[in-house]
C-alpha cells in the first residue's frame, strides 16, 4: 500500500500542508492574560507563554494580568514595532467581549485587523476546568498553538464598503414611532413611519392624564403627531405593516402592505431602507377569562377598561355607577399578568408565564385610587398590592398622596395572590363581590374586603411582530420582548447591525423611558446615516480564480439570490466560465465551499486551510510536560 | 498497533522542535485521553459553550472547541482529514432550526449523513461523529453531548488514521468526479 500521507507532508518544516498563505514568513506575537486570576489561578500561563515561545513562526510570547487594559493593548502596539510582529494571538476570554478591542490594537499598531487570532482561555478553558489545572493547561497550550496556526494563514482583509440607503423604516406609530421619526426629519433625514393602525398615538390614545405631570395624553400625542404628520421628510403610511425584511445594514429591502391603494384598497410597496427603527409597542395583558372572575363577572374590570369608565362617567354625580349600580367600595389589583410564579400562575396560551415586572401599573393604580377619592369621597378604595413600584422620579409622591386620601392598603405575598369571589349578604349591603387576601401588614390575617367593584392593574405584553422577527432574526427574550445587545452599553441596539428599539417593544417602559429610548435609537440611525457608505465584515465568500475550473458546484448551493453566480472571465485570451461572489449579498455561510473540490471558493477568515492549519496546532506534540 | 500508528505521526512531529518536547498523552503507560474537536456554531453553541463556563460547570479538558459561522462549509474530506491528523471524536454543535442561513443546517445534516454511509463502508466508527443543535444557553445539552462522545471514544480507543486518511483521498477524489460530471 502507498503511504496515504504521501504529498501531504510539508515541504518545509514549521508550514502547514496545502496552505498557500503561510510561505509568508509570519511572526507572531503571542499574548496570555491572566484576566485578573480568573485564568492564572487554573492555568499555568507562564508555562502556556512557554510553549508558544517554542511554537513555529512565533516572535513573541508575553503574559499581562489584563490584556485589555491599556498598558495590555501597548504590549501589542509596541512589539510590532519593535520585533515586527505581524501576526496577532490574544489568548483571554470569549471572543465575544474583546475580539473587536485586540484588533483595534492590532490597527493601531499600524497593522490590518484580520491578521488577529483570539484563543478563548477563560469561559472555554478555565472556568470550565477549574478542578483540572494540568489539564486546564494543556488545553490552552493546544489552543493557543491552533490559534497560531490559524493566525500564520490569516490575510489582510478590507471591509466591504456597500452605498448605504439614508432612509429609515419606523415600524410603529407609538410614541416611541412618532418621537424617532421627528427627531431623525430634525436631522434632514427621510423617514417611512408605518403604522398598522388607522391612528398615531399608540397605547396613549385616550388614555388621559398621565403621571406624573399630570398632562393629557392626547395633549403629548398631538404634539409628537404634528411633527410626523406635517413633516416633508416623514411619509406616514397608516393601516399598514411591514410584511418583510431581508438584506443587511444600509440596505434593507422593505415590503410594506397596507391599505393605501387608490380608494383605500389594499397594496403593497418596497423600498430600500438603511436602518430600521422598531417601535412596535404593547398592548395590555387580558386576563384569562376566570382569572379573578374576568369575562365571568361584570364588576372585574381591567385598567384600561376602568380608564375608560371614568372618564365617560358623566361630571356631577357622587358617586361612580357601573351598569345603574353605585360604587361604594372597589379594589384595585395590583401585578395582573406581571411577576407571574411557576406553579401558583396558569402559563398563556403559549405556555409562557409574565414573569417580569411591567413597571406602569403601580402607579397608575395609585393615579387612578386618587382620582376616585378626589371625585367620588364616599367611595371606599382598596389597594391589593405585594410591592409598591413607584421607581420612578416624581413617582414616590403618588404613594404618599394615596395614603393620605385614604386608600386602604393591604399586601399578600406572590405565592398566595387574593381570590377574588361573588359576594354575599342580602338587600343593599350585599355586595356584588369580595376579595380575600391574607395580609401582610396585619402578620397573615386572612381578611374578606366586599367590594362593588374589581379593577385589575394588568401589566404590558409585547406585541407580536412574527414577520419581521422571522425575516431578520431578531433576538427576543425569554420574556418574549425584543433583546438588545447589552442592557447597559448598547441598549437600543439589537444583534442584527441597522436595526434599533424604541420603546416598550423592547421592555415595559413609562412614557419618559419609551421617549428616551426612541430619542437614542433616532441619534444611532442618524450616526449610522453620517457615512456615505456601510462597511460589512469582509467574511463573506471569494473565488481564487486560479484554482477555479468552473465546475458550477457551488452555485448549487447558494441559497441567496444573486450571491453567487457564473460568469465569462477572460483568461489567458479565451473566455471561460468562472464562479463569483457578490460580496454584498453573500452571507459567509459557506455551504458553497463544501463542494469545490478545488477548494478555490472560500469564506474569507475561516478558510478550511485554516481550519487544517488549527486541527494541527491541537493535535502537535506541544509542550506541556512538567518542569 | 494502534500506538505505532499515532508514533507515525507524519506532517505534525517534523514542525515541532523534538528536543524540546514532552509528550505527555503519548508518553507509554499514559492512560488514553480521546481528543474532541467541536465545531461551534459563532451564533449558537459556541456561546452555549461559553454559557456552560460561565456557570462554572465542568467537563472534560479534552476538548477542543472551534467557533463556525456554519459547518455546512466542511466538505466531507475534512473530517476524514481531522481523524487522519490524531483527533479521535468530532463534534458538530449546530444551530439546528435557530440556524441563521437559509438551508445550511439541513444541508450540513445530509453531509453528515453521506460521510456516515462512507465511514460505514470504509470501516471507520461512525460514533467518532454526533450532530446535534446546541442553543446559547443549552448548557445541559452540551455537558450531555460531551461526556457521551467521550464514553463512545473511551470504548473505541484511538482513531485508526491511516484508514482515515485513506477514506480522505476517497472521498476527495469523489468530489473531483462529481465536478467533473456537473461540469459535463
Ligand atoms: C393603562 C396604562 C396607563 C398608562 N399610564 C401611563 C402614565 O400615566 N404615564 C406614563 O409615563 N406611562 C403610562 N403608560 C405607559 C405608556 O402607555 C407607554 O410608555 C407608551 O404607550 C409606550 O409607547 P410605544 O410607542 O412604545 O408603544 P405603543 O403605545 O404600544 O405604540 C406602538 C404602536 O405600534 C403599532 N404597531 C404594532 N405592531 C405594528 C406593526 N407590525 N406594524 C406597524 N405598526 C405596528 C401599534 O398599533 C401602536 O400604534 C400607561 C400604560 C398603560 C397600559
């Protein structure tokens, strides 16, 4: 039998096999991070930094307690320089929290980016082998020396620059959608602001007066409204959704359905847009019918529900009458459809519990409880709550006001939320009601409240946007409202690059919140829309057209229209089929690469040949022995 | 046999210095340590990866995890190549249905499929490869994957590399014949 590794063996030592990059002489530098302990105190970085002394093509290997400092990122500035390092290695934690930081040091330090390999030694390594430090070791050598060896074949890399689409689709005429849409025209940028409704204004609309200014909701949606709705650089489109997405940061390509045909019919219409600003808001959690007797008895009511009866009951009366009947007492509710417990909580139809807080309805609630005692003295209000939330500034007061109106508070524990049942008692003392609620504040006792009238706080759901979470990927959460990328420093921002939240499609949010979220989603489109172009991370797919033979296969495999196609090339002074790639419509997923079997299609920055290169750094004999 | 098959090594020892090695897995009386590669999808489990360090959960330090953007971009020759190289077990840790490209994931899936039907034909254990759709904080799914293919591996001994390698050129000559008749 011939010796099946007959051809692949290297031609000189220290190359990987069939890898074309690595004729070029690399020198690589080699950082290891302690990251404060959280990998020194499993891996012996020293003897890690060790080994890759030793390691083909390696110039330099150096340990720093805190690569990402500033005086980390300068080890690297500085030795390519002063050792001339062109290849980069940092071996700390995920790549997800400073792969971006090593490269800009890496360009700082007058380098391409790309030429920059990450080895994952905390959350892949350390913290995962803490009680097998030998081990532990080993492991980061073989991946700092895969890293190596992936680095070696690494090339210079540009980013793709695309012509970027200065227009942004708003999804939602919320507050949120209308306070976006002004602020973006404020910066002379077109805006498409589509709303599925026949109305702007959202939740807000007929809400009345809202805390804690006390204002008329109508009174802040009328203004935002005038702003969108006079504006030249604003097209709102009404009773219309947006039906789907596809394309990528700058340039996406929006179908839009609604009903603005000639005569109010139903069409659809596409544009490109740049950036995409969500805003598709709440709507208000619906009891079950049952849950607190809701749909069963006519005196449950839900928040808005209540809204609504208040302000309709007529000016003068003494009382508030529900259906010709006075109210004397009533109960409000506090967490409907919020902070649900597994086990205590029937799951919705989704089989999803609201486990969250939905931060409005405390005080609303207490707004509400004031205004009945303000207008209607007789009337007796009962407060059901297990934590009064009133986070928010000029908040506080509602509590304190309540009390001193003579709201009655009781509080019952999450676990034992009150029941809600029909009353008893005969003539006109009985009740239509009673809520029993075994009461903290009274150490556990179990009190029977008769009441004419339940009002449930019901929390906020996020709306259901299907269509545009399937066509782009949005990330949702557990909780099933959009997610951004990092609650604290990127919190408008989703994962998906271009597109932004606003408001309380995001999380439950009061009305100074949603606005401030679209103020900051607004300025981000507009940072976005300062380039002329969009620049897209350069992995995408790549034709070596001397390798390509033009046997078609990979086109078979593109799922993405227009990415990947035959064309005439001339070559020498004939013309040939060739395979390419365009790169602003690839997404890198290389399901083309699979079948050349010329391996002349490759995504750029995860070459097989890379991928080769890292299989050898693991399997090689390194040196992990003892001292 | 198998331990003079892995001494061979060709293409690996000659890069590194051998004065200055220790071989700590290859040493004689050394129990067998299988080496998993796991290829990690950049959008799913290579985070759940990260998640199950994160909560600090154990496994074996064995394991090799490569970030992916989808590994339908492997070509079937490329396990092979891996075995041939001295990795004993092969993980693909998907996306599965979460998988952000259009028909990646199921063409991966019958990938995965015919390289098994070859490896059955050549005689390589097919339980050196598991397939499977790791989400971002499927943390229990991982553990689970991982101590079973270590189980797989531990009953399997070694990798048998010249018959990979072997099944390798196979297969890479299969696909040049298939371009061949697509192009004709
Ligand atoms: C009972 C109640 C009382 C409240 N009282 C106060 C208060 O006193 N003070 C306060 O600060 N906050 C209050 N809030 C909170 C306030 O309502 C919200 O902060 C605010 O409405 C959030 O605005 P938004 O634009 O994010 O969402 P929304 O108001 O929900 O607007 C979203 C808009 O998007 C539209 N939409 C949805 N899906 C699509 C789609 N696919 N395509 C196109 N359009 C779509 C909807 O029709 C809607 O017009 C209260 C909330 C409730 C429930």
């Amino acid at each position: 039998m011939s010796d099946p590794f007959q051809g692949k063996k290297p031609e000189q030592p220290g190359l990987t096999p069939g890898c074309q990059r690595c004729e070029e002489q690399a020198k690589v530098g080699v950082y290891i991070c302690r990251c404060g302990g959280n990998i020194s105190d499993v891996v012996d970085v020293e003897r890690v930094a060790e080994a890759a002394r030793q390691m083909p093509g390696v110039a330099t290997a150096k340990v720093h307690t805190f690569m990402c400092s500033d005086p980390g990122q300068q080890l690297i500035t500085e030795d390519i320089l002063a050792v001339g390092v062109n290849r980069v290695v940092v071996a700390s934690c995920t790549p997800f929290l400073h792969e971006s930081t090593f490269r800009g040091a890496v360009a700082r330090g007058g380098m391409n980016s790309y030429l920059y390999e990450h080895a994952n030694l905390r959350e892949q390594c350390s913290w995962a082998h803490r009680h097998d430090p030998a081990g532990a070791t080993e492991k980061a050598i073989r991946l700092v020396s895969a890293a190596v060896g992936k680095a070696r074949c690494d090339a210079a890399l540009d980013q793709i620059r695309l012509p970027n689409h200065r227009i942004a689709l708003v999804a939602g005429g919320g507050i949120a959608g209308m306070k976006a849409a002004g602020d973006l025209a404020a910066c002379g940028l077109r805006v498409v602001l589509v709303e599925s409704t026949g109305a702007l204004g959202g939740q807000l609309l007929g809400r009345g007066a809202v805390y804690p200014t006390e204002t008329d909701a109508e009174h802040i949606v009328a203004g935002l409204r005038k702003e969108a709705e006079g504006n030249p650089h604003i097209e709102v489109l009404l009773n219309s959704r947006v039906r789907s997405v596809s394309g990528f940061v700058g340039n996406f390509q929006v179908t839009i359905e609604g009903r603005f045909g000639p005569g109010g019919q139903s069409a659809t219409t596409s544009l490109t847009a740049g950036a995409l600003i969500i805003a598709t808001g709440f709507h208000p959690y619906v009891p079950a019918e049952g849950e607190f007797l809701y749909a069963t008895h006519p005196g449950v009511v839900t928040m808005p529900d209540f809204l609504q009866m208040l302000q309709s009951a007529p000016g003068g009366t003494r009382m508030l009458e529900v259906q010709g009947r006075p109210i004397r007492s009533m109960a409000f509710l506090h967490c409907v459809g919020s902070r649900q417990i597994d086990g205590v909580h029937t799951p919705g139809p989704d089989g999803r519990l609201n486990t969250y807080c939905s931060r409005v309805c405390c005080t609303t609630a207490l707004q509400q409880e004031i205004a009945v005692r303000r207008r209607f003295p007789e009337t007796a209000v009962f407060d059901l709550y297990q934590d009064i939330r009133t986070y928010a500034r000029g908040t506080e007061d509602y509590y304190r006001t309540a009390s001193e109106a003579g709201v009655v508070f009781f509080r019952y524990r999450g676990e034992e939320p009150p029941v809600v049942e029909a009353g008893e008692g005969k003539g006109t003392r009985r009740t239509p009601l009673a809520v029993r609620v075994k009461d903290t504040l009274t150490w556990g006792e179990e009190l029977r409240l008769p009441v004419d009238l339940v009002v449930l706080a019901t929390g906020m759901v996020p709306n259901a946007i299907p269509e545009l979470v399937d066509s782009i990927k949005l990330p949702t959460g557990e909780d099933r409202f959009l997610q951004e990328v990092h609650p604290k420093l990127r919190p408008v921002e989703v994962s998906v690059n271009g597109v932004l939240l606003a408001g309380t499609a995001q999380a439950p949010m009061d009305i100074r919140e949603t606005l401030s979220a679209a103020g900051a989603a607004a300025v981000k489109a507009a940072a976005m829309f300062a380039h002329e172009d969009v620049e897209l991370n350069p992995y995408v797919a790549e034709v070596d057209l001397s390798l390509c033979e033009g046997s078609g296969q990979c086109v078979t495999q593109c799922e993405y229209d227009g990415a990947l196609q035959m064309v005439d090339v001339i070559v020498g002074d004939r013309s040939v089929r060739r395979a390419q790639v365009n790169p602003g419509l690839c997404v890198g997923c290389g399901a083309c690469v699979a079948v050349c079997p010329q391996r002349a299609i490759q995504v750029n920055g995860w070459r097989l040949d890379q991928y080769e290169a890292m299989i050898d750094g693991i399997v090689a004999e390194v040196a992990v022995g003892a001292h | 046999m198998k331990k003079q098959e892995r001494s061979q090594a060709p293409g690996v020892a000659s890069q590194w210095p051998a004065a200055t090695l220790t071989m700590r897995c290859l040493m004689e009386n050394d129990p067998y340590i299988p080496k998993i590669l796991v290829l990690a999808t950049e959008h799913c489990a290579y985070p759940g990866a990260d998640a199950v360090g994160k909560a600090h959960l154990e496994y074996g330090a064995n394991t090799y995890i490569l970030r992916v953007p989808s590994p339908a971009l492997f070509p079937e020759d490329f396990y092979l190549h891996a075995w041939s190289r001295g990795v004993d077990g092969i993980l693909i840790a998907a996306c599965g249905s979460d998988c952000p490209y259009r028909g990646a994931y199921e063409r991966l899936a019958r990938r995965i499929d015919d390289l098994m039907v070859r490896m059955k034909e050549g005689g390589l254990e097919t339980e050196r490869i598991r397939l499977t759709a790791i989400c971002t904080v499927c943390i229990k799914a991982f553990l689970k994957e991982v101590s079973q293919l270590n189980e797989a591996l531990a009953a399997l001994g070694p990798v048998r590399r010249a018959l990979a390698a072997q099944l390798e050129a196979e297969s890479r000559a299969r696909l040049r014949s298939a371009a061949l008749a697509g192009a004709a």
